[in-house]
C-alpha cells in the first residue's frame, strides 16, 4: 500500500521573515515554518518530542532544528542528534506567495 502526500495551503510566504520560524496547522498537523537566512524554506513538526517544546520558536538551519526550550541540548536533523525522539520534516514551497506544506 503506498500513500500519496497531500498538499496544504498553511499561509502567507511573508508570514514568516527570513531568519525565524511561524508555527501553522496543515490537515490538522502542526508544523513548524522556517526561512532560513538563504531565503529558503523548511518545514518541521512544531512540537518537541521530548518535552512538547514549540519549535517554531526556536532556531533552524538546512540541517539543525533547536527547541527553544532547552537551549542546544535537544536538536535534529531530521533524525535526533542528542538522544531524542525522531522529528518528522516536511517539504514545503512558496507558490504565488503562498506556504504549502505537503504530508
């Protein structure tokens, strides 16, 4: 049985400004949003598996995703890098100013 990705129109690209992450809800699934500096985008599940963190708040870059509650100690890369939990990531795009997110 294969599944196919559904996509979903969370919000605006401008939402989110470069350097920081917004939090969205795409088919009931909450996900983190980042541009990252290079204006590029990622997309992650916004709550940390260790401790229920909001991701979204906390700093990304193409391959690290840091919860903002535990200052460096709880990080991925899609997988955990420091004992936690594996973090799903998501593709997203920018088309016609808006984020889609597929899952």
């Amino acid at each position: 049985m294969t599944s196919s990705l559904q996509a979903h129109v969370v919000g605006r690209a401008d939402e989110v400004p470069v350097g920081e992450g917004r939090a969205f809800t795409a088919g009931g699934t909450p996900v983190a949003v980042f541009r990252l500096r290079d204006g590029s985008l990622r997309a992650v599940a916004a709550v940390c598996p260790h401790a229920g963190g909001p991701l979204a708040d906390g700093q990304s870059d193409a391959k690290v995703v840091v919860c903002p509650l535990h200052l460096n100690a709880w990080r991925w890369d899609g997988t955990p890098t420091t004992g936690a939990g594996p973090l799903p990531v998501y593709a997203v795009r920018e088309e016609d100013g808006a984020l889609v997110v597929e899952l």
